[in-house]
C-alpha cells in the first residue's frame, strides 16, 4: 500500500509539472494547448512539416521559434494562429511575444488584436480544439479504417 501511494504521488508530480501555463485566459484553450504540445512532442518533425504547410511559413522559421526563442510546440502553434486570425505577419507577433511573454498567451493575443470574448478568440479556441482532435490517436488503428473489403 505504502508503495502504491509513493508511485501515485510521484505520478501526480510528473502529471502536474509537465503542464505549461500558457495563459490565455482560457481553461479550455489551456488544456488543449497542453494536449497539442504532447502530441507534437511525440514528432515534432511531422508537426513542424504540418505547420510549414498549414500556415505558409518556413520549417527554419518555426525552428527559430522553437530553439532560439524557446518556444513550446503549443506556443508556435497557438502564435502561428494568433497570425492566421489576426493577418498579421510572424514576426511581429514574435515581437510581441519576446516583449510580453511573462504576461502570458492572451496579453499577447490581446496586443495582436484578438480581444477576450471576441469573434476571432472563440475561433482561436474552436481551431485549438479541432487541432487536438485531430492528433488524438493518430498513428492507431481503431479498426474502422477504408481499407480493402474482404
């Protein structure tokens, strides 16, 4: 028994510090940010490929972002849709996010031009959960596939 608890405590440690705190203002956003980020830790070179692809930007930028400026593979994708829904470019949501960083993913938004509540926020909310649908259980096979009928 004494070992179970110790395994449980240790379990609940791990869990709780391999959340990042993005900030957004957001519990739901948050938590499916943090769901993005383990699964594209688990390839990040497909997601950096995805990403390239989905927003039209160079794997070396997304590189930069994840190796000089620190960024998380949550980071890069939820400042790569700050992009998308705001029309600004990369690089200057990447010099709002080097100024303001310590104040988290929705000052950043914020200073972008999507406002809390606003129709580009719920948008950036609806897109960060289809993004975790989507890399839910990829790679497994759930038996309902397309393949050829016997």
């Amino acid at each position: 028994m004494k070992n179970l608890l110790i395994i449980l405590l240790l379990f609940f440690t791990y869990s709780v510090s391999a959340q990042i705190s993005f900030n957004t203002g957001s519990v739901q956003l948050d938590s499916d940010l943090n769901i993005i980020n383990a699964d594209a830790n688990l390839n990040f070179g497909a997601f950096k490929t995805n990403l390239s692809v989905s927003y039209n930007v160079s794997e070396k930028k997304i590189g930069y972002m994840r190796g000089t400026l620190g960024m998380k593979a949550g980071e890069i994708y939820l400042a790569l849709e700050i992009c998308k829904l705001s029309r600004k470019p990369v690089d200057d949501v990447i010099v709002i996010y080097k100024t303001h960083k310590n104040k988290g993913w929705g000052y950043i938004a914020k200073q972008a031009g999507i406002k809390p509540g606003s129709a580009a926020f719920h948008q950036l909310k609806n897109n960060a959960n289809s993004k975790k649908n989507k890399s839910k259980g990829k790679g497994q096979s759930n038996g309902k596939g397309k393949g050829k009928k016997k």
